[in-house]
C-alpha cells in the first residue's frame, strides 16, 4: 500500500514578527498617524516585554509621545537632522530586529540604513526592495471600508489580535466648555466650507450657546478663510503653523468643529467630540476614528471625488446647510457640556 508524500520542510519559519526590538516606521502624513495608532497599541498589548520604537516626522513627536508604553520615539526633519538620528541609532547598544514599514519614506530609510534584519510591510512598488518579508493580505473587492482596516489587517496577517476596545480609546484629558472652531483644510481648497454659511454658524454659538470660540487657522498656504471670518465675525484668529505642539491646546476644548482635515483626526485623538463636515472627502473611508463624533455631509452626484481644486461648481459644499451643521453642534455640544462640566 503506498502512502502519499509527506509534508516538505518549510524553508522559512510562518509569517510573523520575531524581533524583540520592534522599530514602527510612522507614516507621514497625520491622518495616516491616527490610522495606524491602534496596530502599535495592538503589538505593545501583544508583545508586552519587547522594546517599541517609533520613528516620524520631528511634528508627530509629541502626538506619538502620548500614545502610553512606546519606549522611544524618534523624529526626523531635514537631512542633517536626519543624518544624525542615524548616526546615534547606528552607535546606540540597542539594536532594532524588527521594523514595520507602512511606506516609502524617511522613517523606513532608516530601518534599511541600520539593516534591521526582519522588515515587513505591504509590497507596495516603491517599497518592495525594502522589505525582507512581505506581508500580503488577500484584496476584498467589495464596499468602500475605513481606512484604519489598511493597519488592522496588516496586524492580523502577523496574528496580532485587534479586537480589544483599548486599541481605539482617545486621550483622557481636563476639557473645558470651549468650542474649537477650524474652517480651513491641508487637504486643498474644495474641502473647506462656504465663507457666509461658516459665518451663520459663528453667529449661531455665540447668540445661542453663548460658548467661548477659538478660530484656528492650520491649513497649507495663506489663512485667507480662517481670516476673513475673524475679520467679518469679530473673533481674534490663531496661526498655527504647525500642529507639532497642538495636542494640549487641543485638549482644552470640549468640542470642535473642523472641515475635512488632519487635524479632526487630531481633535479625535485627544478625545475632543468633533463635528467634521465633508465635501469631496469619503467618510466611510476616513473619518475620524470614534462613535462619539458627528459627520456633516450632502451627498453629490460627483462626490467623492478626493479633489484639492474642484473642476465643477463645488456642490459638495454648497449643498451642506447651515441648519444640518447647526443640528449636529447642538446634539454633540450638549453632550459634551455635561462632560466638561463634570470635570
């Protein structure tokens, strides 16, 4: 009686992250920083004695510094500043043997410049030849999904698990009845509301909420919007020019109200309820992470169209009212005065 061939000897262990030291390549942009935040609460739960490591851009220190139990993070800036972090890795005692690359950039650079023996990633085209093992997760083509499902899976395929409700938990922090008020987005000029209707709402809180107002200006280029509103309205207009040290001033606030952007992931972050109004941007694909905030959105024929200039007449926006806006601050701020006022 023959019996059938047995197994062959696999050449290379399973699919998994081995390293003790484990080295978190950050993504660049915020929004993406926000996304990938609960894998790397995800395998410090996991892997609650290895060393973890993050490397970012030198304006996402202070975000992934109050992320709790990572042991070091490391910023990048310019290429002398970028130079040298590699200089100290390379003569550091601790030695990363582990790196998760999301993608191409300065932070998975230098998890290949120190040769960390295992680094793994998604093969994208322009960051295959970096990696030493490719984690491939079967493509669902099926109903658009959240953003954050991009890290989640990537996760499970190296059995990491991620359904423990701590891996999305916001930052606890002392808020005030405040209302945090950004009109202006990084994201281009069509994700950003009507001039007037913005103007409508503004008048609307402070006759009948009667609530304290800061006006922020965080978009790329010249605050005009964020400008003329504080021109027209009366209120003093803050500058931010980078959001590296917002996180606390973020935090003061019990409310924000934010156009499609990197900082409503922000506002989200730090457990601000956060109104956030859409326009040619998908909710479904990346809205602010948490049940607690409220989505703004008209649906256009045109839209998502993920466009930073609109080729047509911007309906998206247009057609955002000033009463569906107002509806959801006053459901969302109610809740949130009962919450700050308990502190």
């Amino acid at each position: 009686m023959s019996h059938p061939p047995p197994n062959p000897v696999p050449t290379k262990p399973p699919l998994g992250l081995y390293g003790g030291n484990v080295l978190i390549a950050a993504p660049s942009r915020w929004d993406e920083a926000c996304f990938s935040a609960p894998v790397v609460r995800a395998i410090r739960l996991a892997r609650p004695t290895c060393v973890l490591g993050v490397v970012c851009p030198e304006e996402q220190v202070a975000y992934w510094k109050s992320i709790k139990k990572i042991n070091c993070v490391m910023g990048y800036g310019v290429k002398q500043s970028y130079r040298s972090l590699l200089r100290d890795q390379s003569e550091s005692e601790l030695k990363w043997e582990s790196a998760i690359l999301w993608e191409r950039n300065p932070a998975a650079e230098l998890a290949v410049d120190l040769k960390v023996k295992q680094r793994l990633g998604y093969p994208a085209k322009d960051l295959k030849k970096w990696l030493t093992d490719e984690v491939v997760v079967p493509v669902k083509h099926e109903a658009t999904e959240h953003r954050v499902q991009h890290y989640l899976r990537f996760a499970e395929r190296l059995q990491i698990p991620t359904n423990h409700p701590e891996l999305f938990q916001p930052l606890r922090f002392d808020a005030k009845a405040t209302i945090l008020v950004s009109p202006e987005s990084d994201y281009g000029d069509s994700y950003q509301w009507q001039e007037q209707s913005w103007l409508e709402v503004l008048r609307w809180i402070r006759e009948t909420l009667g609530a304290e107002v800061r006006l922020v200006s965080c978009g790329r280029g010249k605050p005009k919007l964020a400008q003329r509103l504080a021109a027209a309205s009366g209120l003093p207009c803050e500058r931010w020019e980078s959001l590296e040290n917002a996180l606390p001033i973020i935090a003061q606030h019990s409310l924000a109200i934010c156009a499609d952007s990197s900082l409503c992931h922000l506002t989200a972050h730090c457990g601000v309820t956060t109104v956030a109004l859409f326009g040619p941007g998908d909710p479904v694909w990346r809205r602010p992470l948490g049940r607690q905030h409220a989505l703004v959105r008209q649906k256009a024929e045109c839209s998502p169209c993920l466009l930073a200039k609109c080729p047509m007449d911007l309906r998206c926006q247009k057609e955002i009212t000033v009463e569906e806006c107002i509806a959801a601050i006053s459901q969302k701020y109610s809740v949130a005065w009962v919450s700050a006022d308990r502190v």
